[in-house]
C-alpha cells in the first residue's frame, strides 16, 4: 500500500530526460502551466460536467471531499 519509492540512479535520469523535454518546449514556445494535482470536489464536477464520471474521488483525513482530474 502506499506509493513505490524509486532508485536515486532512476530519478536522476528522469529528471535529466524531463530538463530535455521542458527545454524542447521552451524553444518552441511553449508556456509553463503549474496546476495543483488535487481540487475540491465540487469544484471539479461543476467544471466537467458529464465528464465529472472521469473524475477520481477522495476523502482526506479530515472528511473534506476532494478530487484528482483525469486530464492531468
């Protein structure tokens, strides 16, 4: 249960292969977006409308519903 830790040999070749990527993009233009990974819930399903079925839900400690977006 949990999430899976990864090999520090495997992060510092992904973070090199994302620097490559992300200097790709910045060449051509690209803008950077920062978005958060989870929203409320109700915020999202008033967003997506039918497409609110995509949407992954949760509950924090605390009871709060929230909500992970699919098209991220």
């Amino acid at each position: 249960q949990g999430t899976r830790d990864h090999h520090p040999a495997h992060v510092v070749l992904r973070d090199r292969l994302l620097a490559t990527v992300i200097a790709c993009f910045k060449r051509h233009g690209a803008a950077p977006l920062d978005t958060p990974v989870l929203e409320l819930r109700d915020t999202l399903v008033g967003q997506y409308g039918e497409g609110a079925k995509l949407i992954y839900e949760l509950q924090d400690q605390g009871g709060e519903l929230l909500a992970l977006r699919y098209d991220l």
